[in-house]
C-alpha cells in the first residue's frame, strides 16, 4: 500500500519523465530534437532556477553540437562518476548508437530517456512509433517501455533505480507525441519516495567504478582475436538478472505508491483465448477494448511489455492465460524484409525455445502486425478488429492495421461502428489556429480542472505542418474516472470553432453526438448566424440536434482593450456551456488562473482579461434553430482541372484531413512526389492581402524582391496584349524611356498572401495625398473570383524570357519567375525571401540538399511543397538527406555533376565525327556565364540530344542520358544555423575545404528556429535563448572569417534589409565563383521576439550598428593582385543596443538581471568594435596579405 | 554662512537644484553622483503607460503568435511567461535610489487612462517616492476638443491622482494655455502642492527629401527660459503652491533668475546632460558666490523678490515686459 501522501499535478509526458531524471542526476548533456526538446529545456530551466536534485544539487545541464556530441559528454561524464542523463528521439538516438555501445559494454548505469519517434526513410516525420528505440535494440540498453503519461513519470524512476542496480544502461521509452505531449492527470512521486528508490550506496559504487588519476587504471583498450569474444561474453549474468531487478524494483515503487507494474502484464478475461501483445501507448487503448469486450463475455486479453530489453521471455510465458489459443503480437515499427517485426520476433522464438525445451506442450497460433507509425491512430475499433482477426480460421499475418494496403493485401479493415462506453467522460473539440492562443487557453482549462477538482482530465493538440495560419485541433477529455484513451475523440459532447470561416473549409461537426453543444465564435450575432453558416453545417447541426451558441468574441476582445486575444474569452464561455464544472465555480477558478497567469504584467492586465471574461458570459448567446436548412448548397471548391491527377486526387485528401484514407497504392515507392504543389493549395490564411497601386509605383521591385511567399509577381509586355484583359486588371506604363507601347503590372497572388507587411514597408513611394504606398496591405473582398480571373489573366501574359532580364537589379530580378512559391513559412519569415531570390537567379538548373530544419519544413513537408518548376518543366531538384549531413550530401550531388560531365564530355569527344564536329566544339567550348549562353548551350544540347536518338551504339545511349550536364548546374546547400554552425559544422568545413564547386546558403536565425529557439553558436553575446536563459556570454562564431583562412572559399555576409542589392550580387559571385562559397544570410525569425512587420528595418538595423557587417571575400580578386575583401556596408551609425532592445531576446535578460544585461550588452558591443575593426582593416590590406590562390 | 537650502512643496531640500526628469536617472548611480554633486532632489525620468501598454501588447503578441502554435516548438523564448511588463523597473530604480541618497526622490508619470494614473501613482507611493510629478504630456490635436475640456482634464488627473496618494503632487504645466494663471490656480485647488513651469513638448522636425515627420528633441538654450520666468513672477505669491522652474537653466545665472522670479527650485537636465552630472556642483558654487557677492544669506533672502508682487506697479510689468521688448534694440 502507498505508504506516501502524493499530490495530483496535470503534465504531459515529456514533463513526467525529466521530472524524476532531473531529480536523479548530476549531468544532463543534450541536443534539441522534436518530441523530446521539451524534457531538455525543463532540466535547463530548473537548473537556472536552481531547483535541487535529490542530493541537493542542481545538475549540470550542457546543450551539445549534436547528439552525437551529447552522447560523447554523456560517456565522460559517466565514466567520470556522474549519474549522467540525456534526453533524445529518432535521428538524435541514431546518432547515438555508437556511444551507446561503450556505454553498454562498459556496464555503465545510465537512463536515456526517448520520446519514441519515427526514422527518416522515403520521409522524415516528426511522428511517434518505434522505430528509432528498435534500431537501438542491439546497443545493449536495456528497454523499458512506458505506456502513459503516469508511466512515462513511473518508469523514469524503475529505470533509474534498476540501472543503477543492475549496471546496465537503460534507454527509458514512451510515444512520441502521444505521450511526450498528452497532458494528463498523475501521480506526483514524492521527493521522498525517489529518495528512497534510489540507493545512495549504488551511486558510490559507480562513483567508484570511475576514472580516477588517484586510483589509476584503463579502460577502452583495443582487444585482439583471442580475447575480444570472451570479453563481449563477460556481462552475460548482468543482462540475466535485469528482468528480476526490474520486478523487484517495481514491487518496491509498488510499497511505496500503491501503483503497482511488472515487465510484463496481463489484463482482460482471466479465461482468455485469444491475446494481444503489445507496448507503448497502444497497451492502454487495447486493454481498455480488451476489458470491455470481456465484459460482455469475450475471451480477449492484452499483455504488455513494459521490460523489452532484456527480453523477459520467463514472465511472457508465465503472464499469458494457459488457454490462450491464438497471439496477435503488434509492433509500431518497420523492419523492411524481416521475417517479421521484433516484438513479434521475440515472442515467437519464446514459445520456440519454451516448446523445444518442453516447458509449453504447444504453441499458440501467432501472428504479428504493424500498427501507429509516424502516430498513426490506434482506435478501441481496430483493436477489436485485431481481435476478430485471430478468430478467423486462419488469421491474417504479418497484418497492417490503420492503413488500407492495397498493394501488399496487408491491411485488416477495421469495424468502424464499435467503439468503447465513453459516457464516463466529457469529451471536447477545440478547433483554433496556432497564433490565436486556443492552446494556450485548452492547456490552461485542463489545469483548472485537473488541479482544483477530483475530476481526471487529459488533452492533446493536433497541429498542421504549416507554420503561417496553421490550424490547431485540442481534444480535451473530463471525467470521474482516469482517462485512458490515446486517441483522438470521435465523439464529442461539446465543439466550438474559434474562428469563424472554418466552418466553410473544415469539417467540424462529424465528430459531434447528437445533442453536442456548437460553440461559434462569430461575427454575426444569435439572429443573423443562421443564415450565414453553409447548408453542410446547417444540416449537420439539424440531424444531429446540436445546440448551437455564438459570442463576437473579436469584438469583445475589442472591446475590452485585448484586440486579437480571443482565448480567455473562448475559454470562459466553454466552461460557462460545457458543465464541467459549475458555472461560477469555472469562472472564479479562470479568475484565479488569470490572476496566477498574469502576477508579473500588473493589476491593469489582471483586471481587463477578468473584465473580457465577465463580458463575455453576457455576450454568449444560444441561438434558436430554425427547423430547416435555408442555405444554398454551396459546391466545394477543390483543385484546379490544370493540376496533376496525383494532386488532384492523392493530394488534394490530404489538404482535405483525409490523408488517413489514402492507400498504399496511391503512395510513391520511394518518396518522390511532383514538384510545384503548393500553388494548387490556395490556404488563404489572412483576410488581408497586398494591393498594388499602379499610378503610384515606380516598379523598384522592392516588394517582390523580400515577398516571403512569392506572391508578388511582375510583368511588362506590349500593350496589345491588354485585350480581353478582365475587369480590374491593372496596369501601368513601363517607366523605361524608349518603350511607349510596353506595360507593366504587378500581381499579387491574394489567396496565398499572409499580410505580412514587409512589402509596405520596403515601398519607396508614399502617396502625398492619402498616406498609403504603392503597394498596401488590405482586406480582402468577399468575393475572390474577379481576383482569380486577373491572377489567370496575368499567367497568360507572355513570361519574360530569362535572356531579357537584368539579373544585376533588383527591378530587373522582379521579372525572373520564382522556383518557390507559397510556402508554408511564418508570415513575414526571414529566410525565404533569400530562397526565392536563389532559385530565380538559378532555379531552372539548380540542384539543392537541405538541411533538416525550418527550410525543410516550409519546404518539404506534405501536403504541399512550394519548390516549383515552369512552363518548360524545368526547375530546382530538391532534396532532404538529413540535418547533421547536408554539407556531404551536397557535395555529393556536385561529385555527380562533376564526374557525370567529365564522362559526357569524353563521350561526346568519342562521337563527334557521327554527332557532328562543330556542335561537339561548340557544346565543349561553350562559355556559360551569362543566361544569353546558358540558352544556346541547351539549344546545341537539344540538337545534341535529336542527333543521339538516331545513333544505335551503347556510347550514344549514356551520351543521352547525360547529355544535360552540358548546360552548366548550380549546387546549393541551403540550412540554417544550427545546422551550419552546429550539427553539421565539421561537414560544412569540409566541403568547403574540398575546392569543389559548391555554394552554401546559411539562412542564419541565430537560434534552432525550427524546434522552438534553442541556442546555436550563431547566438549572439547578450542575447537569450534556450540554454543561454541567462544571456549568451560566448560570442558568436565568425563562420565568415573561418571561411576566408581558407583563402580559396567565396564569402559573403548579406542582409537583404540592409542592402537587396549587395545580396543580389553576392549571390550572383558565388554562383559564379569556381569554388566553394559560403553566404551568410541575416535572416529575422519569430525566435527574436520581433514584430515580424518590421524585421528588414531590424536586418538594416543591425547592419547600421556594425553587428552584421555586409562582407565580399572573392578569391578571383585575390588572383587578380587584388584586395579579395570587400566591406559593403558602413561605418556603425548607431550603438548595438539600439538594434538589439527592439527584440525581445536581448531585452528579457534586462528584466530578469538587469545588471548581467548591462555587462553583457558592453561585451557584445567590444566585440562589435573590434569585429568591425577588424573586417575594416582587411578591407585596407592589400592582395598579399590574404592566401594566395591556384 | 550661505543657506542655500529651500522649501518644495513639504520637502526640505539642501539647494534649490532640482534634477528633471532625464535619462540619466535610469541608472541609480548617476542618482547618487546627482546627491554627491549637490542636488536638493531628483525628479526620475518619467513613466509613460503608454509605452508599458505597447511593450505589454508587444510581449504578448510575441508570446500569444509562438506559444503553442507549433508541433515541434512549443514555446521560443526561455522565459518570455516571467517577462515583468510593467512598472516593476521603474519602482525597483525608487527603491534603490531612496536606499542609496538621503535627498527627496520625485518619480515622475505619464499615464494614459484612468486605471494607469492611479494604479501606477499608488506604486510609486509604494515605492518610497517622497512625491510624484504628474507629467502630462497632452497635445489636443483633435480640433473639437474646446479650452475647457483640455484645462478639465488636468483638473480631473490631478483629483484624481490627488485622491489616490498623500505624498505631494507637483504638475508639469505646458505654456499653451489660454488663461495659464486660472489653471494654475484650478490645479492647486484640485490638489496640486507644486506646479512645474513648462514642459517642452517633442516637436517634430520634417525631413523633406523622405516626407516623414522625423522626431526631434533638441536640448534647451538659456534664452529659454523668459516665458517660464514670466509666469513664475506673474504666479508667485499668489496661488498657495510650490514653484519649479524648468527650461534653459544652464547655469547659476539662469536658476537666479528663476529664484529671484519666485520659484523655490530651478530644475536642470539639458545642462547636465550637455556638461556632465558635476555641472550641479559648479551651478551650485555660482550661486553661492553670487549670494554672497550680493549679501545674500539664505536662498529665502532673495527668493521672489523680482515677482510681479514685489513691483511697484504690476500692471506697468505686465505691459512693460511687451512694450520693452518691441522698443529694443533688437528690433532695430
């Protein structure tokens, strides 16, 4: 029996998990990776805040370069003596594989705690399964698998004791997002009960283990044939006793809890037939099915595994009912051409060996299957399914569940009617966007609830991939009794839609009961909202008898001074309807939330957001529902007739949510999807959109050129072509003399502008008359089809020939087409503008490995991608190898290009005489610089191609297939910082040490933007960030300068803010330049707490203070006798604060330690001084003082 | 011995060389160098709600736009949830500087709404402030607004703030008033221990290659300080309240002018912020050899005796004033 008082506390599982690892360690060396960063950044908060562990000492927390250096401080530390953690998931433990066997072989107790995640194969995902913590399964870890929320906080401890007892490393598991990021009522241990778990005397002993120049001795030696094996063999006894230490250790947390947990576990009919095995979060959804189907008679029951590894084959036998007949082993991995997967693997060789040695008299009937990769749903009706399976005479095997595998025939279909008695609970649906704070609120009301009630409560978020006016789904379940469901509700008895035009685009209302409460946040009031909703949600609301309540929750921000804040006011009126709790009982517990909430921003915030929640109980409003439906049947707009069948199909489920029902059969084989969809997904996720005036354009093409999402375009063409040119169309006479019959317009693509302002803001011209500029941010009308007539208008009008254009302006660089388009980056986004200007310099030959990051994502990521390809079909050849390997991978595309061209062009010498001697001279010889060469060289290889076709030997075949490579390609490594400075650094180095033609793009945010602002070494001095909570006091590292010792590596520092220009022509010499190049973008980011609106007024601010100097170093000029550095920008015109306190990186340590910001500001302004000092005095060296060049 | 000391409101001072409200009082150590140098009190830079309500909405977009939005950042920033936007510094720099100086601390406010003026007015009184000067910085550029509604609003501030808090008040006047003296006098009717002659208003300059109004503040000149000096000799003596002369004192001679005008104390920031915080000691000696050169003992000696109450013929200093300037020699 629990001898200790243990509080409640509503967390989610990463936060279960580093509570106890913190408390149970003195190192935590780590490296941000999604789904676990949030265990990493807990630890480092504690320990600035200076929380103790059990011994009353706060851990050393340490980020690393990667997690590959992590695992190596991990080993150290370990070795040292310290009880050493770390925090990982899916490519972060691969990286850790290496260590992880020193570490085991070495019997080094140690947990690593993992949010299971999926492997990058034909994709990465984010997503949960088990794939990474298999592939782990050889390192000599044991594997302890955590099912829940509570488990996940349990078994952070068992691991930990157990470790510490058995020397054997423990990598400590659970879901990936549905576990690390379900918020869930547990179980606090007690500081005491962890105290007690771990025995102090274990810890000296591995303090004692450790290296010790006092107690000499070595360890890691290289052994030789005759006695390496025997060595492996020693630790043998220690892998033997883990499963017994684990039970005992569990029998201990038992006593002292009351929770009680074995390595393996049997639940359901104790007269079962047939069984699941399983483990993860998927045991708590087919145990549930399994109990409740045995209630009602069925012999079902589920095993399982919390101790994979080692595998307890005893404890299997002995759990498992003697009269089971049939086994349904699920694993949440792939393991492509095994004879099945590893859970199944195991328990199959179990019964082998039990039936071999005559411990079982048979063996029953089992199969496995796969099931919830990359967090695919596990439902109570797909464990029935799997269930009913092994009924059948013969049993599916080797089955896939939740998918339909029409290829291989794999898949089970599931019994959709059934589902679980979920009456016990109340279950709601929230459907917000990422920025509107739903969340945020969502979060907050389990707290309420979970804390101040004995209510059990659970949540969790879905988020779409896109990172600008992404929707978020909150699925919220209350009840008496704990909450069990890791899945999504498909059931819900309350739904309320936070912004009003989802309920023309998404589908809301199937998930309702009938008799659900629809709460609306609508600009119409209980009398008009009617008449305004779609005949689809009409009638949904009418069959389903839902009662339907509206609040103007904008205006009521509005109106009380919190204009675009809908969540607390969204939040109120959910416990004002749901019941939850009652109703003056909800609103003075979010009194006391908000008051908690808001305990630093002052009494004036405290009393407007407790005003916004009292206004809006009275501006809640049911609405009285007509008996019929009066709205026309509004036809979806789906996908253009000009868009790939794949898109048009395959795609276009996705964008709908219905990606779930996409068969295999429908997938590509390899990961290869088309390019250029993005521009069939029109998200509209502003009502505003940018409008151009073109009596007042001077057409810079400034806008174009920093347009986040290529959504502005330019064209000028002769006049004639105005005819039949729609109402509206604008145009302008070009502003070049000697063109009288030339237009001009400029378009904005409205339904993929986010309104994010940077084009105002970079117009020149200001109407005198009325304020606005030439081109302005404005709401969009209603109706978009006159827009869309101009859009295709705009298309028809002749493209401009690459030829035509001066690639050396900005206003020439408008009317080059982008190769990048609506992506799904941040409104306002600082890197992409960098992207488009990339690809329309070089996009129809241009070759790109990405670095994993946030430019993978925005594009990378399904449904749609933004790399794009024009009408001749040509256009940049994407691709994601990893993060820590873009450097190499890029470079390996340049082997290619290289190695393929040297083979063409000895093919070509070959066959000359039979295609023609003065084509092969031409095509050998040809100068590529300029676009004019470029165009006649794919002319001759076009010529080239038409003469091979007609030539029957083997030489002319290859020729054709790399006759391309005659037209000159473009490699580019494009990443940000972290990748660049951090995790792939010594890569990058080195492909820039290789001499090799390759040019890398670093869209330099200074911190991980792409997994929530972690410190990088791009982080500048005085600013904070993750890992650097209290101001970063190293300096950033001067990449540019590392580059230039190289003496044969094209430099660049840009800032498109500062000076497009200068951008503009640094891209341009790196393309140009022989050899490898590096560019280094200054580029805004969400992660510096900017009002995005102005962050190319930040990007010329901080070249202005001499904190981004904009810097050329080109080797040619070295060749030439010349001075290679080149400082672009001026003398610093203002002082580094100026720039920095408009962003709240710098800013917030001078809220929290003013006095270390004030140091840290003059430091950073001494490196300033003397970086600009140094780059100044370059600037005046002559040629000799740099490496000279071959 | 020369007394330099002097009364503002119910604040004994050691001179009558008042810091006004500058950036310089951001750091608590210049605050003690100004005791250090002399000062009879230091007047803080001002509190603006205005810029707390846009730094908070700021923070909050910036906290509302990247906290929960995304699946793999949960949050950006390592504290931004304990990022204090408010009043929290500015009362901090109170506390400090009345634990470090021995000499009055005047905080100064800028508020914007009703909720600001007295929640902030209660803070600073909290804080340990010996008074508040009521800043309030108001350009009725919408031109409906009438010359009463505009003199209410000061009246209503200074009632309000006056009901809020017992330290006393002192208010920042601006010159653009139709009848400064009836205003003056409303003001110390509402409440007001001290009024403070004038505020300089920002006045934006205009670049005319970019249109854009380009704003500009430009440190006071010593000729300055005539229309203040004006008001206080009009002022002194007649309306029971303190006296604090601003604008253009850039050394003894002009804080004379003032002393000898009516005012209990010259404040002084252009000059400092020009010459150094030391300046204060130099002002200081000036004056004292000055008093001492005219026989003055005590600042009270001298302390108004060129107001218009010690003329023998006020009216004749009303007019006089308009028709000497017009006869200089200036004009000629």
């Amino acid at each position: 029996m629990a001898t200790n008082e243990q509080s409640v506390i509503t967390i989610d599982g990463n936060e279960a998990a580093a509570y106890v690892a913190y408390r149970v360690n003195e190192v935590c060396a780590i490296y941000p990776i999604t789904p676990s960063s949030a265990m990493a950044e807990l630890a480092d908060e504690w320990s600035a805040k200076g929380v103790k562990n059990i011994w009353g000492n706060s851990p050393e927390v340490i980020e690393m370069q990667s997690e590959g250096g992590a695992a190596g401080a991990v080993h150290g530390a370990l070795q040292t003596g310290s009880l050493t953690t770390t925090f990982t998931a899916s490519q972060g433990l691969m990286l850790m594989l290496p260590n992880m066997y020193k570490i085991a072989g070495e019997l080094t107790p140690a947990v690593f705690h993992v949010a299971a995640r999926a492997l990058s194969a034909q994709a990465l995902s984010i997503f949960g399964d088990h794939q990474d913590v298999m592939a782990a399964r050889t390192t000599g870890f044991a594997l302890l698998a955590a099912s829940s929320v509570q488990e996940a906080h349990d078994f952070a401890l068992i691991a930990q004791a157990a470790t510490l007892r058995s020397r054997i490393p423990f990598i400590h598991f659970f879901d990936g997002f549905r576990t690390s990021h379900e918020v869930n009522k547990i179980s606090l241990i007690p500081e005491s009960v962890i105290r007690e778990m771990i025995d102090d005397r274990l810890v000296l002993d591995h303090r004692e283990r450790a290296l010790n120049p006092d107690n000499p001795f070595i360890r890691g030696t290289a052994q030789n044939p005759d006695v390496y094996f025997q060595g492996r063999e020693t630790v043998n006894p220690f892998y033997d006793s883990v499963p017994g230490i684990v039970a005992q250790e569990m029998r201990e947390f038992a006593e002292l809890t009351g929770r009680e947990y074995a390595p393996v576990r049997y639940f359901g009919a104790k007269d079962a037939d047939r069984v699941i095995v399983l483990m993860g979060s998927g045991a708590e959804t087919a145990i549930e099915t399994a109990e409740f189907l045995a209630e009602s008679g069925g012999k079902t029951g589920v095993v399982q595994v919390s101790l994979y590894r080692p595998f307890p084959a005893n404890d299997l036998l002995a759990t498992i009912p003697a009269g089971v007949k049939r086994i349904a082993v699920l694993d949440r991995t792939k393991e492509p051409g095994a004879t099945g997967e590893p859970l199944y693997q195991d328990v199959l060789v179990t019964y082998t060996e039990a039936f071999t040695e005559g411990r079982v008299g048979e063996i029953p009937k089992i199969v496995g299957g796969r099931y919830g990769l990359s967090s695919k749903e596990f439902t109570p009706a797909m464990v029935k399914t799997i269930f009913d399976n092994l009924e059948l005479e013969s049993p599916k095997n080797h089955f896939t569940i939740g998918i339909i595998d029409d290829v291989g025939g794999t898949s089970l279909e599931i019994d959709n009617a059934f589902g679980l008695d979920e009456s016990g609970w109340t279950q709601a649906l929230f459907y917000g966007l990422g920025a509107d704070g739903t969340v945020g609120a969502n979060k907050n009301s389990i707290k309420i609830i979970g804390e101040n009630t004995d209510l059990f409560a659970q949540g969790y978020f879905v988020y779409d991939s896109k990172k600008s006016g992404a929707k978020t789904v909150s699925h919220l379940r209350f009840g008496k009794k704990p909450v069990r469901a890791p899945y999504l509700i498909s059931s819900a008895d309350f739904v309320a839609c936070h912004q009003f035009n989802f309920v023309e685009k998404e589908e809301m209302l199937a998930q309702a009961k009938p008799g659900a409460v629809f709460l609306l946040n609508s600009p119409y009031g209980p009398d008009e909202v009617w008449d305004n909703l779609p005949q689809r949600v009409q009638k949904q609301v009418l069959a389903k008898g839902l009662k339907l309540f509206v609040i103007d929750a904008v205006e009521v921000a509005r109106e009380t001074g919190m204009a675009g804040r809908i969540n607390t006011i969204m939040q109120t009126c959910f416990f004002a309807l749901s019941g939850v709790l009652p109703r003056d009982e909800a609103i003075a517990a979010i009194k006391k939330a908000i008051e908690k909430t808001y305990s630093k921003k002052g009494r004036l915030v405290i009393d407007k957001n407790f005003n916004a929640v009292d206004r809006s109980l009275e501006n809640l409003h049911e609405v009285s529902v007509p008996s019929a439906a009066n709205a026309a049947d509004g036809a979806f707009r789906g996908m253009p007739d000009s868009a790939p069948e794949f898109v048009r199909t395959v795609t276009q489920m996705m964008i709908e949510g219905r990606g779930d029902e996409i068969p295999v059969g429908a997938m590509p084989v390899d990961g290869t999807f088309p390019s250029g969809t993005s521009k069939y997904e029109k998200r509209n996720v502003s009502d505003r959109a940018a409008v151009w005036e073109p009596d007042l354009c001077i057409q810079c093409g400034n806008c174009g050129f920093v347009c986040p999402h290529s959504v502005i375009r330019s064209k000028f063409y002769h006049r004639e072509n105005l005819e039949g040119a729609p109402a509206g169309f604008k145009s302008a006479p070009v502003n070049a003399r000697g063109f009288p019959e030339t237009k001009y317009s400029l378009e904005v693509y409205a339904e993929d502008c986010t309104a994010c302002n940077l084009c105002y803001d970079v117009c020149p011209v200001t109407d005198r008359s009325g304020g606005g500029r030439a081109i302005n941010v404005l709401k969009k009308p209603e109706d978009l089809d006159p827009l869309r007539d101009r859009i295709s208008f705009f298309e028809s009008l002749p493209n401009i020939a690459r030829t035509e254009v001066n690639y050396s302006t900005v206003h020439g660089v408008q009317f080059l087409e982008p190769y990048f388009e609506f992506s799904g980056a941040c409104a306002g986004c600082g890197e992409t503008p960098y992207v488009k200007v990339l690809t329309q310099l070089f996009g129809d030959r241009l070759l790109v490995a990405n670095a994993t990051g946030c430019s993978s994502i925005y594009g990378g990521n399904l449904p749609t991608t933004p790399w794009t390809k024009d009408a001749a079909g040509r256009g940049p050849a994407w691709s994601n190898s990893l993060f820590e390997d873009n450097a190499e991978f890029g470079l390996g595309m340049r082997l290619t290009v290289d190695k393929q061209l040297s083979m063409a062009r000895s093919l070509l010498e070959r066959l000359r005489k039979e295609v023609g001697e003065a084509l092969a001279d031409e095509i050998l010889t040809a100068p590529q610089e300029l676009e004019s060469e470029i165009g006649e060289q794919r002319v001759r290889v076009a010529l080239l191609k038409d003469r091979l076709i007609g030539l029957d030997v083997p030489e002319a075949k290859h020729l054709f297939s790399l006759a391309d490579q005659f037209v000159h390609r473009c490699v580019w490594l494009v990443g940000g910082d972290g990748w660049a400075y951090d995790i792939g650094s010594a890569g990058l180095d080195h492909a820039l040490a290789s001499g090799k033609n390759v040019n890398v793009l670093v869209l330099d945010t200074e911190v991980y933007s792409n997994t929530g602002g972690q410190m990088s070494k791009a982080t500048p001095t005085a600013a904070s960030a993750k890992f650097a909570a209290a101001g970063k006091r190293v300096g950033k590292k001067d990449l540019a300068l590392q580059a230039i010792s190289y003496g044969n590596v094209y430099v660049a520092q840009i800032a498109m803010g500062a000076n497009p220009q200068q951008t503009l022509l640094a891209m341009r010499e790196a393309e140009a330049y022989e050899g490898p190049s590096l560019v280094l973008a200054y580029s805004h980011c969400i992660a510096h707490g900017i009002d995005m609106e102005k962050g190319l007024l930040q990007q010329k601010l901080a070249v202005d203070s001499g904190y981004w100097p904009l810097i050329r170093y080109n080797p040619v000029l070295r060749k030439k006798g010349l001075n290679p550095f080149v400082l672009d920008s001026t003398k610093p015109a203002i002082p580094l604060r100026k720039y920095a306190y408009n962003e709240l990186r710098y800013k917030v340590l001078t809220q929290t330690n003013p006095t270390e910001a004030e140091t840290l500001m003059q430091l950073a302004q001494e490196i300033v001084d003397l970086r600009w000092k140094t780059y100044e005095e370059m600037a005046g060296f002559g040629a000799a003082a740099f490496r000279p060049v071959i | 011995m020369i007394d330099i000391t002097t009364r503002y409101m119910d604040l004994e001072l050691r001179s009558p060389l008042v810091v006004s409200a500058n950036p310089l009082s951001q750091k608590v150590a210049n605050i003690v160098a100004m005791e250090d140098a002399g000062a009879g009190a230091v007047v803080l830079f001002s509190l603006f709600e205005e810029q707390i309500r846009q730094e908070a909405a700021m923070v909050d977009e910036v906290y509302r736009a990247t906290t929960n939005a995304f699946a793999e950042a949960s949050d950006f920033f390592p504290s931004l949830e304990d990022y204090a936007v408010g009043p929290g510094q500015y009362l901090e720099i109170i506390r400090q500087a009345k634990e470090q100086t021995s000499i009055p601390i005047i905080a100064s406010l800028n508020g914007v709404t009703p909720e600001g003026w007295i929640e902030y007015a209660k803070d600073i009184e909290q804080a340990g402030a010996d008074a508040l000067e009521i800043n309030v910085y108001f350009i009725p550029a919408d031109i409906r607004l009438r010359p009463d509604e505009v003199e209410q609003r000061y009246v209503d501030i200074v009632t309000m703030v006056r009901e809020t808090i017992s330290i006393p008040i002192a208010v920042k006047l601006n010159p653009y008033f139709s009848a400064i003296g009836n205003t003056a006098l409303r003001l110390q009717e509402a409440g007001a221990d001290a009024l403070v002659l004038f505020n300089r208003f920002y006045q934006p300059d205009f670049d005319i290659e970019e249109l854009k109004a380009v704003p500009n503040l430009d440190l006071s000149e010593p000729s300055e300080i005539r229309l203040p000096l004006l008001w206080i000799a009009v002022l002194y003596g007649r309306i029971p309240v303190s006296l604090a002369a601003t604008t253009g004192v850039h050394g003894a001679r002009e804080m004379i002018k003032y002393l000898l005008a009516g005012a209990d104390v010259a404040m002084v920031a252009s000059a400092i912020l020009k010459n150094g915080i030391p300046w204060i000691g130099a002002i200081l000696d000036d004056l004292e050899t000055y008093m001492d050169a005219m026989n003055f003992i005590s600042v009270g000696a001298f302390k108004g005796s060129m107001s218009q109450r010690h003329i023998s013929d006020p009216t004749a200093y009303e007019r006089s004033n308009y028709i000497q300037i017009v006869d200089s020699k200036a004009w000629r």
